[in-house]
C-alpha cells in the first residue's frame, strides 16, 4: 500500500493561501486581501464555489476591486447535502493546495468552506489560521456551529474577536495559539462604506429616505427550511408591518425565495402590507441599504455585527446568537421565531438609544496578518 501524500516543511512555499466561497466570507476577507496587496506580500485566493451566482458572489470580487481567485470550484453547487458539499469541496482543496504548497492558509467563519479548506490544510501538514474564531452558539441545529468548534480544534492560530471568544476557546481546550484581534468586520465596514457612499444609487433607485425604512433578511437552514419557523417569522413580520406604518425592504436570498414557493408561501408574504422584495444585492447596495435603515430584523450572524458597528438597532430572528457582545452593549434584541416576541423586539430596539460602542475592536487585519507573517518568520 502506497504512503498518503503529504507536504513536508521544505515543499512549502512562503505565501498564504485564503478560502472564501460565501458572501459573509469575501466581505471579511477583503480587508485581509488588501492588506496582503498593500505589503507585497505573495498570497492567492482558493473559491470553492458554495455560493455560485453572479449576485451572492462574482459581484463582490467586482465591486470591491478584490484580486480574482486562482482556483475555483464549478462543481460544488450540485450537491445538495452538508457531507457531499464539504467532500467535495475538500477533495477540490487538497489538489489545490498540493499545487500551491503555501505555508499557511486561512479560513474565515463557520461555513462549509472553512471547514473542507482547514481540513485539507491540516492533512497536508499546512498551517491553519482561523480568522473570527471562538464563536458559541451552542445551538447544534446550525451546521455552523459543527463546523466552527471543528475548525477551532484543528487550527494552530485562533484570531479571536473578543476576550468573550477568547474564553469560548480556553473552555473548549483547543490547542492553537489563541489572539485576540477584533473582528475584520469592522474594516471592511469602514473600508467599503466609503466606497458605498460614493457608488451606491440604491435609496434612489428603490425611493427611500434614510432611517424611514426597517430592512428584513432571512435565509438560514433553520428559519427557512422548516415551514413552521418560517410561517412563524412570517407572521410575526405581518405583526410589525400592521402596527407600524413603515416600508419594509427584503432582498430575497435565492434559498428563502426557493423555499417560499416549496411551502406555497407567496401568496401570503405578496399580501403583508408595506413589504418589498427585492433582488439579492450586492455588497455596497446592502451596505448603503443597512446603514441608511430605522431597524433590521434579521437571522444572520453577520448582519448582527454589521449593523452594531452602524448604529443600526438589530432584532435576531432566532432564539440564540454567537455574538453575545451585541446584546450586552444594546445593539441587539434575540426575538425567536414566535410573532408576539418579533413585534417586542421590533418595540425595544425602537424606544432604544442607539449610543453603543463598537465591541468588536480596530484594525483586525493589520493585527492578524503582522502575527501571520511572524509566525513564518519563526519557521
């Protein structure tokens, strides 16, 4: 029997790799890319196709003048189960990985790209780095949080946003390096609203006048493919729409518009008063949409930092968060799925000074890629 290829210390190269394959992760790791590009430092970019379109991907690479991936999976978005996305987007990975031979690589957040690329790393002896690490739901419904705590404990440097994750990871014995560095986040909030600000006619094009508006999104596993978490969220959002005469915008994610025809509930979400669906935006459309919003009602994790560091006041749509940092300070309410406890959160988070402070730090991405570069230093 033939020994399993592996990379040796002296195969590999002095340049780091970066998965991305979801929109949350491109957007978090533009920052990193240019702060990669700003120091001429040698790197390259591994797509493993997760998200697919034109809309959910290609676009931000476009309007964020990103670097185009060197690899990418075509693939991938056939499967239709958590094992054979993540098998074969690790199978993809390893082969490109054994081209490359970095020496380290980095993933981004909890998505089944990060898993199959820290997989493939670590079996081939390369280094993993785990940019917003030691995030806790403690909900094992979530694909995300198998895959989160799996990347944590295969991971030689943990970049955790807060002393809160910092903790998650002491408690939960990982054996890398642990830094807390922020959250790139909030560089790539700060980077790319300047460049929404500039670019962006979406106000314009849908006729909104800033903070008279609520924005509504919603396209996790667990709100949207059980048809009673999503009637639920539903009407709780027909709750809000009654007793509050405001516009109520909501880019459709191509799984929830799916979904919503699965269940045969068009007709019913077509008749909540003052509701809008729109297409998927891209990322500094949705940017200039959120920052410019009275209220955000939402499922995703990101959206929750998001809108903390705008000042936008956030209702989770979920019945638990792994960003506890924005309940503390204020900046968000967890509602669940049931319609009474919506339209409370919806109340709250009105009557509620938006006078936080950012929690999730500064210039993460100068703080992650000096530890990266003096950690191949030292090898």
């Amino acid at each position: 029997m033939s020994e399993l290829k592996v990379l040796r210390e002296n195969e590999l190269q002095d340049k780091v790799g970066l998965f991305v394959g979801t929109r949350p992760g491109i957007i978090k790791f533009s920052p990193l890319m240019r702060e990669l590009q700003k120091r001429g430092k040698d790197f390259f970019v591994i797509h493993t196709g997760q998200h697919y379109s034109y809309d959910m991907d290609k676009i931000f690479f476009d309007e964020l003048e990103l670097p185009e991936p060197k690899h990418k999976f075509l693939d991938v978005s056939k499967s239709r189960s958590h094992g054979g996305q993540t098998a074969k987007m690790l199978a993809h990975s390893e082969q490109a990985l054994l081209k490359e031979k970095p020496k380290i690589v980095l993933v981004c957040g909890d998505a089944n790209t990060n898993l199959a690329g820290a997989l493939a790393a670590r079996k081939l002896h390369i280094m993993v780095g785990h940019v917003e690490s030691g995030l806790r739901s403690d909900d094992w419904r979530m694909p995300e949080e198998h895959n989160r705590v799996m990347i944590d404990h295969i991971s030689e440097l943990l970049f955790a946003p807060t002393e809160d994750t910092r903790k998650n990871l002491i408690e939960d014995n990982v054996k890398g390096k642990i830094f807390i560095t922020g959250n790139t986040i909030v560089d790539a909030v700060e980077q790319n609203l300047v460049i929404a600000k500039r670019k962006s006619k979406v106000l314009e094009n849908l006729n909104l006048t800033p903070k008279k508006y609520f924005l509504l999104t919603l396209h996790r596993e667990e709100s949207v493919d059980f048809k009673e978490n999503l009637e639920s969220i539903l009407n709780g959002i027909k709750l809000v729409s009654e007793n509050y005469d405001c516009k109520i915008i909501f880019p459709s994610h191509p799984r929830t518009a799916k979904t919503l025809k699965y269940f045969k509930l068009e007709s019913f979400i077509s008749k909540i008063k003052n509701l809008e669906i729109i297409n998927p935006l891209g990322y500094l459309d949705f940017l200039m949409l959120l920052s410019s919003s009275q209220l955000v009602l939402t499922d995703s994790g990101g959206i929750q930092e998001e809108s903390c560091i705008l000042g936008v006041p956030c209702v989770t749509l979920r019945q638990n968060t792994e960003r506890p940092e924005t309940i503390e300070i204020g900046a968000n309410y967890i509602a669940g799925t049931e319609p009474e406890s919506i339209l409370k959160g919806t109340e709250t988070m009105l009557n509620r000074a938006s006078d936080w402070s950012n929690p999730f730090g500064t210039n993460a991405s100068r703080k992650i890629i000096d530890i990266v570069e003096d950690t191949l230093s030292e090898r």
